[in-house]
C-alpha cells in the first residue's frame, strides 16, 4: 500500500460504520427506557381515576347508608349484599355488617377483679358489673360497615370501612 494512501484513511475526519452503529445503540437504549416509563406513567394515571372512581363510590353507599341506616339487627351480619349501581351498571358494590366486639379486658390482662388472693372484693364485683355493662350497651349501639366497589370490566376492587351508631339503642344499666 502506498503511504499517501494510508495517511489519507488515517486522517478522513468522517465517523467510520462502527462508530454510527455505537451511537445507534446508545440512542436505541434511551429511547426504549423513556417509552417504557412513559407507558408505566400512562397505565397509572388510568389506575388512579379508576381507583378516584371506585372511592367516589364508596363514599356514596357509605352517605347514603348513614342518612338513612338500616334496622340494626344481628340478621345484617348473616350475607353480604351485592347490589349494582343504578347509574353505572359497570360497578357493584358489596355491603358486610358487623357487631362491635369489645373482648374482656380481665382475661387479656391475665388477672379477674373479681379474684385477689382467692377472695372476692365488693369492688372487683362492681367494677365487673360496669364494664359488662358498658361493653353490652357498646355493642349494641356501635355497628361496623365494610363496603367493596368493584368494576366489572376491570376487576379492580376498593374496599371501605366506616363505624356508624345505632340511634335506636337504649343505654341499659343493668344490676348496679
């Protein structure tokens, strides 16, 4: 090869092919991760009004169920009840009751009021009649409400939880 002919490869100031295929790559790399996190963004966005919508719902039914409660009665908690909207059939929602359960605070503790040292005390005895009386008049008058919204074209759920008083409950104080 001739030396004029190597110095002119050597000094040509153009990229040569591999060059142009490394720039490509990189490129290629970083279009590909940004439409990727761009698609991520957009299939988010679509979640979030979706869950927006499926919370919207659920306050509705929890509204319309605290302005006008149903008869607090222990056949609320047998079956859930499914029921769809009538403004958009797309969406049901399910409504679970349940009674407030206060447990006995003696028997977490480990220790009954009612027993010292083997003996019964005349406060140990009151102090048992109080919180049974209380925890009675507390489960009758607090009552949980779960609601699920789901939608059926995509089967996304949102589930919301309320307590709500029962305004017909009379406060009893028994044996005191």
């Amino acid at each position: 090869m001739r030396r004029s002919t190597f110095k002119n490869i050597l000094n040509n100031q153009g990229m040569t092919l591999l060059e142009v295929m490394i720039a490509l790559a990189i490129f290629s790399v970083f279009i590909v991760s940004y439409m990727v996190s761009q698609g991520y963004s957009i299939k988010d966005s679509t979640d979030l009004k979706e869950d927006i919508k499926l919370r919207a719902l659920c306050l509705q039914v929890i509204d319309e169920t605290t302005v006008t409660p149903p008869i607090f009665r222990e056949s609320l908690t047998l079956t859930p009840e499914t029921k769809k909207f009538e403004d958009d059939e797309d969406y049901s929602y399910t409504v679970i009751w349940k009674r407030l359960v206060i447990p006995d605070i003696s028997k977490i503790q480990g220790s009954d009021p009612l027993e010292q040292d083997g003996k019964q005390s005349r406060e140990g005895v009151i102090q048992k009649k109080i919180f049974d009386n209380v925890k009675k008049n507390l489960e009758e008058m607090i009552w949980q409400m779960e609601v699920t919204v789901e939608s059926q074209l995509t089967k996304n759920k949102f589930i919301l939880s309320t307590w709500l008083y029962n305004d017909k409950a009379k406060v009893k104080l028994d044996g005191l």
